[in-house]
C-alpha cells in the first residue's frame, strides 16, 4: 500500500464499493493495477459517451457522501477547494458531505496544468454544468417516483423538495434512482443565477486544512511503498555535461548505500527530460545524500561552460539599447521623437530567480510488469505521464501518475524531471524507489526565472504627457527549453506585461531582443510579468516625477477615457492570457478603479513623502485580473528600508472563494518582498554560485510588511486569475516609494545591492 495521506482515485475501493450499492455515479472510471483499467461502467451508467463530458467530475453515494474530482493540484493556491465547490454549489451539495478525490493524470479532464492562474477561469463553466447536470438528474428521479411533474419539484440543501406534497428526498435516497436517468443536454440545464449561489463568492477554508495543521496531509515526500529505495543524484554542475568518469568507491562505503546508476544526459532540448548525472541509490534518504557527498565525478563540459552572469548582463544590456524585433506598434514613434519635446530614459535589470518552494522536488515510483505508477507532487501530472512513458519507452497509458499535495510550487513542479528520475532508478533496481532533492539540488538545478534587461524612452509634451514612448525587453526565453535554438519570446511571453501596455499613448512601440539560453528556464509566479511590471511602472513613475505630477493623478492621465481597447490596437498575435478578447478585453476602467481603491484605502497623499518616508503606486493587468499596489516605506539613516503598510486592490472578476483570494495577495507581498529585497542567482563558467538560502536569501518575518489590506472588487466579469496577479505590482511600487522616500530612483534589483536590505 502506497502511503501519502492524500485521498486519491488511485486508492482503490471507493468507487467499487459505490457501484456495489448502485451508487449513483457520474463518469467516473474505477482504477485497479497500475493503471485506469478499460472498465467504463461508471460512464455507461450516467450515459456518458466520452472522456470530456461534463460528467466526468461527480459521484454520489446512497449514504449521501458527494464525491467531488479534483483535477488540478493543490500547493497553498486553493484551487483543490475552489473548483469542486463550484461544482458543489450548482449541485446544492452539502459542503459538510462533500468528499474530494484527486485525479490521476488522464487526458480526459482536459487541461490539468495547475499554473498560469486558470484553475477556477478554466474550470467554471465546465463544474457549473457537471453540479447542474446531477441535480437535474436527481429531481427527475424524485418527480418520476412521486409521480409528479419535475418543475413542481426543486432541491434545497442536498435534498429534493416537492413543495405542494411536502415531500423530501434526500440525494442519498435518489442515488440509484438517478443512475437510470437519461443524462439531459446541455441546453436543458438551468443554472442558478447569482443571488442563488451558496458557495461562489463566499470564503471557507481550504478543505485541507485540518490535515496541514495537524500533520496528516501528505506530499510529495511522504510516499512511502515498503520494501523501496531512496535516491538522489549528482547532476552535472554546468547544464547538458555528461559523466567522463566516476568512483564511487567513498560513496559505496557509506552505511545503507546500494549501488550508484549512471543516469543519461538529455538529448536537446531538454524539455521535461531528467538532467542526468549519477544516482546513489540507498535504504534511506540520509545514507543517499551523504552518498552523493563521496562520489567523484569527471565531467564532459557542454559549451554553456562559459556562461558567467557579469558579462551575460552586459549582453543583455546592449542588446536592448539596439533597435529589435516590434511585437507592438501605435503611431510613429521615430517622427514623435524627431520632433523634441523632453527626452527621458532608462535602463532596467531583473536578475535570474529560483522558486525555492518550501518542499524541495521528491516522486516515488514503481516499475513492474511493464507498468509505471508515480506519485508525485506535480503541478503537471499529464506531462509528467508523457515524460515517464518516454524515458522508460512505454505507451502513456502504461504510466499513471497520481498527485499529492504540493509544498508550494510557483511553476517549478510543472517540470516533471525528479518524477522520470524515480521512474527510472525503479526500472534499474526493479524495486519501489522514492527520488528526493535537497535544498542544494533544487536551487542550482532548478528551472529558473530569467533575468532581464529593460530599455525605456520617452518624450513628453508640454502636458507632462508622452507623445511616444518605446520600450526594450531582452531576456532568455522560456520557449528556449523546448526548442534551444529559440533566442526572443513568442507572442505569449511577450504578452505578459509587455506588449499589451494600457495607457493612451499615440506613439508607441514595444520591442523584443534576442538572448541565447544556458540554462533551464521555466514559469515563476507570474512569470515575465515580474521584470516587464518592474520596468513599466516604474517608468511611469519616473515620468510623473520628471512632468511634476503626482503619480497617482499622472497614471490616470496616462489612461485616458474608460474605454475597452481594441483588439486591433494590440499585437495581431496578442494571446491574452488564452482568454477570448471579447469577454476579456483590456479595460482601462477596471485599471482606474483599482487605483483608486488601493490609493483612497492607502491614506495617499494625506502624509508628505520625504525625509524617510514614502508612498509609492504601481498597477498592473495580468492573468485577465486587474491590481494596483500602495506600498509604504520608512528608510533609516542606516539606508536600510523597512516596509509599512500595503494596499492592494484586485478585481478578478467573480470571484469564487474571497478568504483563498485574499491569501493569496498577502501571500504575493510576501513573495515579492524576497524578490525585490535578495532574489538574485548568479553563474559563473556555467555553474550556478548559490546552492542555500545563505547564498540565496530569503526576507525574514521582521523584512516583511508590517501590514497587508487587501481590497477586492465586487465584479460580475468573468472570473480571472488569483495565484499570481499580487506579484507584479509590488516591486515597482516598493522602488517608487523608496523614490518618494529618498529621491534616489533603484533601476536594479535586487535592493540589497544598494544597501537597502
């Protein structure tokens, strides 16, 4: 029995048992073995045709407990509580006998990709459908049994009610019922109108909670098969090396050491492939480490050998000061230029970041018979199926992939390499293998956020107002780790805070330079929206300051009239975050808004800045959510900053669960506040230099604000992202109010270099 604490659908029974007592199920598939077995009779006794029905995500039992798919990960961003109770509230479902089972990875739950801050936006009409679909189900099955019509009868909580007769029937008492039910169409549901809901737009807690506190959740390195190994690698130090030579005698020495696997280099681009390297293979995890201590290993150095991040900066910075490819263009910014007007410009620079999650990576698998099953703690259990079925050169459906809770992730654990590692040693040793990273591990090999080099000029009227206004963007993209050969981002990087600039500005033109990749680049929490955020709204602040406005007053100049900006006037291959543009466009009132809440909330202006003291403002649109962000700062006579209060207004759109948005935003101050204060990794001839948090610093209690409000905006806009909208705008509104606090204007993070921390 595999032991992780989190209730999956790979843990048998609970789905035979209900079928045993003609539960009422709706398209569920039993598991057994290794992997979904071909059993349909969950799909065939709803009436289901295909593994994208609506109905795949629901079950109910004849004692009433509900049973809930959760096909998106947990790690700390709610969307385990969120979707399912979704679901929930259309279904009338009692929260209270709601049970919630995590999918395995399976293309049959669409999309299950927990990133990009789409759980609960791609998720709401698909969940909303499936709890309607049942409790229309249930009421024709109570209608037929008191022979009745069905629009005489309704559901309140969990229950069927014929209010002329009196008479109930709970959702238990209906399950086999039910199950005999034609599966209506779509256009036959009716979903409940807003003033119905009972659980969208309400907080509760996440429905892990008591588990976490108490030390029951299991993760990632809580797998536990008995009779297993434990392992963990040397990877090579520069990326793509391969094993010259290697003695393992010291580490075959060491108490509880098995036996050590050369493990194969990728094969370009690395993609979700392992990195490689030498596995030490023990009976515990300690005796594996210690292992990995004593071995010595020759490499054979790849050309990234000669990657070192001083001189790769200078690249970068002279990269953006050259005309480069336009991703947006309004006007002629060159004839706007050539006329005068006073010329502001700027050079930006955000360094290469590590996610640093509190659970490093950790996977057990188990091989056997030609057979693959994995836990992991993945953000990405669809990519990490292909990419074990691939390094082990079976069909996906001989691999399954269950997932656990996740100690964090920010887009790291969307690579599935520690996963294909286990899966691997397991293969090798024929025997359960559990693969765990240290802290070392995870943060010299990590998938890392890219530094940046930022470019911004512009001329201003006798208005204080630009009349153009270009800005550069050089950075390694993340299409690089797919395609190595890729060198400036595709239209859906660029699209994150960079060519979709809100401000009425005739002439604009955003550009894109070229950056040849080293090393894994991957998703951070809001990922190029981190540096493009940082260089934008600090710019504008800068502007403000050079035109004498104040800044909150000059940004909604810069705005101009509420208006919904045409899709024509952004980039023809803009992606928008994959949200349709008619139901998602740029609304420069939401941005209005917001920065009106965060700064009336913030007391802005109603203390003088300077002498030690400052507001700053920043704003920003990202994962279809509008924020804007107050931060209020103190800098000593030390040079030392300390930040005070912040204020952040969000509207999302409907939000489903406020207490988890909420969170999340104090969460992303807190996350920022590391960033903008110590994140920075380094490289010198290809190696990463920090490998702990003494080389890579995290804030501590007393660094963090001493206050977080959060704001939301009531909405009836569609939903939109939460995870990672709180990211963008906290920096640049840190470095504007240390500006407004010192007069000194920091283009460069992070602020530790300039004393500030």
């Amino acid at each position: 029995m595999v032991q992780i604490g989190v209730e999956d659908v790979g843990r048998r029974g609970f789905l035979k048992g209900m079928l045993g007592t003609g539960a009422f199920v709706l398209g569920v598939h039993i598991l057994g073995g290794c992997g979904p077995s071909n059993t349909t009779t969950a799909q065939a006794a709803a009436g289901l045709k295909g593994p994208f029905s609506p109905n795949i995500w629901l079950a109910i039992d004849t004692d009433g407990t509900v049973y809930v798919i959760a096909h998106r990960s947990e790690m700390g961003s709610g969307s385990r509580t969120a979707v399912p109770r979704i679901a929930a509230d259309e279904l009338d479902a009692d929260w209270n006998r709601v049970k919630i089972v995590q999918a395995v990875g399976d293309e049959k739950y669409g999309d299950q990709d927990t990133d990009g801050s789409h759980s609960v936006r791609g998720s709401f009409d698909a969940m909303r459908e499936a709890g309607a679909t049942a409790r229309l189900m249930l009421v024709r099955a109570a209608a037929k049994q008191w022979g009745v019509p069905e629009g005489e009868c309704s559901t309140d909580l969990h229950t069927v009610v014929h209010k002329a007769s009196g008479k109930k029937l709970g959702y238990g008492e209906l399950a086999s019922a039910a199950a005999k039910i034609a599966v209506p169409k779509k256009e036959e549901l009716k979903l409940k109108q807003k003033s119905e809901w009972r659980y969208i737009g309400k907080g509760t807690p996440s429905y892990d909670l008591k588990e976490m506190v108490t030390g029951k959740a299991g993760y990632g390195i809580d797998g536990h098969i008995d009779g297993m190994l434990y392992a963990n690698v040397a990877h090579p130090p520069v990326l793509g090396s391969t094993v010259k030579s290697v003695d393992d005698s010291g580490t075959l020495a060491v108490k509880g050491v098995k036996k050590t696997k050369v493990l194969d280099t990728f094969k370009g681009p690395v993609m979700f492939q392992a990195l490689g390297g030498v596995a030490v293979i023990a009976d515990n995890t300690w005796a594996a480490i210690e292992g990995k201590k004593k071995l010595k290993v020759e490499w054979n150095e790849s050309d990234h050998k000669g990657y070192s991040s001083e001189e790769y900066r200078k690249e970068l910075t002279a990269t953006s000061r050259k005309p480069a490819k336009v991703v947006r263009e309004i006007g002629n910014v060159d004839a706007a230029f050539a006329k005068g007007g006073k010329i502001v410009e700027a050079d930006y620079y955000a360094p290469m970041l590590a996610h640093a999650s509190m659970e490093p990576p950790a996977a057990l698998a188990s091989y056997k018979d030609g057979k693959a099953e994995v836990w992991a703690a993945t953000q990405n259990p669809q990519g990490a199926r292909e990419a074990v079925a691939a390094a082990l050169g079976l069909k996906k459906d001989a691999v399954t992939v269950n997932v656990t809770l996740l100690g964090g992730g920010f887009g790291r654990k969307s690579f599935p390499d520690f996963a294909v590692e286990a899966a691997v040693l397991s293969k090798d040793t024929g025997k359960p293998v559990k693969v765990t990273w240290t802290r070392e591990d995870d943060i010299q090999f990590d998938c890392f956020h890219s530094c940046a080099a930022m470019y911004l000029k512009a001329a201003l009227g006798k208005d204080g107002k630009p009349t153009a206004w270009l800005q550069r963007s050089t950075f390694p993209p993340i299409a690089s780790t797919f395609d190595d050969k890729t060198q400036v981002a595709d239209a859906g990087e660029i699209g994150l805070g960079w060519s979709d600039l809100p401000y009425a500005i005739p002439n604009h033109r955003a550009e894109n330079g070229a950056a040849p990749p080293h090393v894994r680049i991957g998703w951070l929490r809001s990922v190029c929206n981190v540096f493009h955020a940082f260089a934008e709204h600090s710019f504008a602040d800068e502007l403000a300051h050079a035109a004498g406005k104040d800044p909150r007053e000059y940004i909604l100049a810069l705005l101009g009239p509420d208006r919904k900006i045409p899709k024509e006037e952004l980039a023809k291959d803009y992606t928008n975050y994959d949200g349709d543009y008619a139901q998602y466009p740029i609304d420069t009132a939401r941005f209005r808004r917001v920065v009106e809440i965060a700064t009336e909330n913030a007391g802005w202006g109603k203390r003088k800045n300077g002498n030690g003291f400052g507001m700053g403002l920043a704003m920003h649109r990202s994962f279809l959510t509008y924020a804007a962000t107050v931060v209020q700062v103190e800098v000593g006579k030390d040079g030392k900053v300390k930040i005070g209060r912040v204020d952040t207004a969000v509207d999302a759109g409907t939000i489903v669960n406020p207490e988890m948005a909420r969170q999340q935003f104090e969460g992303a101050a807190t996350f920022s506040t590391s960033i903008a204060l110590y994140g920075e990794i380094t490289a010198k001839n290809g190696v990463i230099q920090q490998s702990n948090f003494d080389g890579y610093k995290m804030a501590r209690m007393n660094e963090y604000p001493r206050e977080t409000h959060v704001h939301l905006v009531e909405s009836d806009a569609p939903p939109a992202g939460i995870g990672e909208p709180g990211v963008p705008p906290f920096t640049p509104a840190l470095c504007n109010a240390i500006f407004a606090a010192t007069g000194k204007r920091h283009r460069e993070l992070p602020l530790s270099k300039a004393g500030l921390a």
